[in-house]
C-alpha cells in the first residue's frame, strides 16, 4: 500500500472521529437542555358544577308490539290490500278471503231460526188455548202441561238457531281481514288465490308497531336500588344516542324494571318507552342508552380527557405553584355529561390540571400552561434566530 493511501486513510478517520464527537456532543447538550425547557400543555380548572348522574348501557330498539296476521277461517284469498313497508292503522283491511261459502252459511242460519220462530209462536198459541181450556175443564191438565214443555223446547231451539247465525255472521266477519294494530307491514308471505286458513304457515304478514317504541337494555344489580329510589320520585328520562356516543337521537322514559335479576349475568332488565315520531329508532337496532338518575348539586368535575389511567389507580396532571406538575391521584364518580368527569376524592376546586400534552410530562415536569385554544410562544432560540436572519 503506498505512502498516499495510508495517509488518506488517517485523514478520513480523523473527519469521521471529529463528526461524531460533536454530534454527540451536541445531542447530550441538549438533553440537558430538554430536561429544563418547560413544556406547552393546556390546561383547565376543576369546578363545581350540578351535573345530571347518567347511568349507560347498550341497548336493543324493540316494536312495542309485533302481530302475526294469520287467517282464523279457511278459503280462498282473493285480494291483499296492503303495501310492504307502509303504516297500516287499526281496522284497515288487509286482505279478504272469498265470503260466499260463509254467507250461505248465515243465510242458512238466518232461514233456520225463522223456521224455529214460527214453531214457537204455534206452540205458544196452542199453549195459550190450553190454558184456557183447561179451566173450563174441556183439557185435561196432562195436555196442558205437554204443550207447555213444547213450548220450552222451541224456546231453546230458537236461542241455539240465534247463537248458530251469531257463530255464521263472526265466521263470514273473518273473511275481511283487518289490522289489530297500528304498525308497518311487512313482506306479503302468501299470494292471492292461495286456500289460507289458521294453519298458515308464518300467517299473511307481521306487523310491528313503532310509534311509540322501546328499547330493552340491562344494568348491573348494584345499580336496582338506585334505578327504583328514582322511579319513585318520578319518570326516568332514557336518552338513545347513536354508534359515536356523542349524539343524543331519541328522548324517552323509563317504563319497566323487571322482576327478576339474570343470575348468569348479575344485571337486570329494563325497558324505555320513545315515542319515535321520525322513525328514528327501528326495530332490531343498537343504540347507547343513557339513563338520567338523578342530579348532584355543587360537584366536582374536570374534563374527561384529564384523567389518566395508571398502575395504581386513576390520576391527573395537577399544576402546582412554579409551573411544575404533580401526579394527583384521584377517584373519580362517573361521567358527567358528555365530556366532562365526576371527582369523588382527591382535588379540589380551582387547581389546574392538564388536558393537552400528558404524554411528554412525568412528575415535576416544568410545564407553560395555556388556556385551551391558546398558541404556545415560540422558542427563544427560533425568536432570536429570526432576529439574526432579518440584520
């Protein structure tokens, strides 16, 4: 190797060992400098508000009521007068079975009792003429008493003819389906011209009634106590809020509590009552319920996004006096609201805690707080800089 190598050698090492020395003097310089520079966080005071206590569970939308329209005499449909997905009132006719067999049959009823009416009222002459008869001694009073028992028997065949066109005229009402509720139909099961009767299978359509609505949802069992103290006092409101957890779309109250609490589950049930006028909440659907117990007066809340979750327990980042943080243990109560947290213990009213910028703190950290929305000042080493750059 000649003289010239081994020199540029040594000459490229040399750069290579001064680089680095200063790059990592200059990287531990400003660790040191890291550890002193005060960081931007933002911060909010604790207050005492009257904040609502909500109770929230996953809920289930469910038809108040659901009604399988199954035919209750046999023959053939001869029209559906229904749409699929539209709303049917209460005695709205839905679909008529052929009424001529059914009508002969009340005709027939109707002839029969005319038939027994006549019988009775010969019986009842005869037995008037009996009577009288009878007194003058012309009847003997066997006669009298046989005709008299004729007359009981007529008298019951014609209640029995009543009572047969009274069965003929509710089977032929049956043939002119109507709605027994008010709902929205659903898919058509059977077509026109098909025999239908009782023994149809899935009946002629369902319908489900969603104005108003409920929605099924369960709680823990610690929580019954607190759920009918507060039926007592009055209604409950429920409120649905959507998938996000932040938009409340329908507004209701607490109807049932049920009577039992599921042992696999150690959770109750309950039921809310919306009345659903925009069809907001459908049948089947999953909602956020949020149950409204009650409401504290003079609590403790800060924002939901200052509390932290540690090993040991709940937390915040409380600013203390020289702009330095603390690691405050605290207990907190539930939601209060939408974004703000209840404190049981651990705060007080008026101490800033950070809600911006935790994830660069660690106990005593010198922090600049800034009221949310505020800009943090820039660096003094980018302010001078620009000084320097403008000369």
């Amino acid at each position: 190797m000649s003289r010239w190598k081994i020199v540029a050698i040594i000459v490229v090492v040399l750069v290579v060992a001064i680089i680095g020395y200063r790059i990592m003097h200059r990287s531990t310089g400003s660790q040191r400098g890291g550890e002193d520079t005060p960081i931007p966080v933002t911060v909010v005071p604790a207050t005492r508000e009257n904040v609502p206590v909500y109770l929230t569970a996953l809920g289930t939308v469910s038809a108040l009521n659901t009604v399988t329209v199954v035919p209750q005499v046999t023959g053939q449909l001869v029209s559906v007068n229904f749409k699929e997905g539209k709303e049917i009132k209460k005695g709205d006719v839905i679909a008529q079975i052929d009424p001529r067999t059914f009508q002969a049959a009340v005709e027939q009823a109707q002839g029969k009792l005319a038939q027994d009416q006549a019988l009775l009222s010969a019986a009842k002459y005869l037995a008037s003429s009996y009577e009288n008869l009878a007194k003058k001694q012309y009847v003997a009073a066997q006669t009298l008493q046989a005709q008299e028992q004729t007359v009981l028997q007529q008298r019951a065949a014609v209640l029995a003819d009543q009572a047969a066109l009274d069965s003929a005229r509710v089977q032929l009402g049956y043939t002119t389906i109507r709605a027994p509720i008010d709902g929205i139909a659903g898919l058509r099961l059977v077509d026109v011209g098909n025999i239908v009767g009782p023994t149809t299978t899935g009946g002629i359509v369902v319908l489900t009634q969603i104005h108003p609505i409920s929605v099924l949802f369960n709680l823990p069992q610690q929580n019954i106590e607190a759920v009918r103290d507060g039926m007592l006092k009055g209604a409950l409101q429920v409120a649905a809020l959507d998938r996000s957890n932040n938009t409340v779309i329908a507004t209701g109250a607490l109807k049932v509590i049920s009577n039992q609490i599921d042992t696999s589950t150690s959770t109750f049930q309950l039921k809310a009552e919306f009345a659903n006028p925009t069809d907001t909440l459908w049948p089947g659907q999953f909602v956020n319920v949020r149950l409204q117990l009650g409401t504290l007066h003079d609590a403790l809340v800060v924002p939901a996004q200052a509390v932290q979750r540690g090993p040991d327990g709940d937390y915040v980042f409380a600013v203390q006096p020289g702009n330095t943080v603390k690691m405050q243990a605290v207990t907190t109560g539930g939601e209060a609201g939408a974004s703000q947290t209840l404190i049981s213990s651990g705060l007080s009213a008026g101490v800033r805690v950070v809600t911006e910028g935790q994830f660069r703190l660690k106990q005593n950290s010198k922090v600049i707080p800034l009221a949310p929305g505020q800009v943090p000042p820039l660096p003094k080493t980018a302010t001078a800089g620009t000084r320097s750059g403008g000369g």
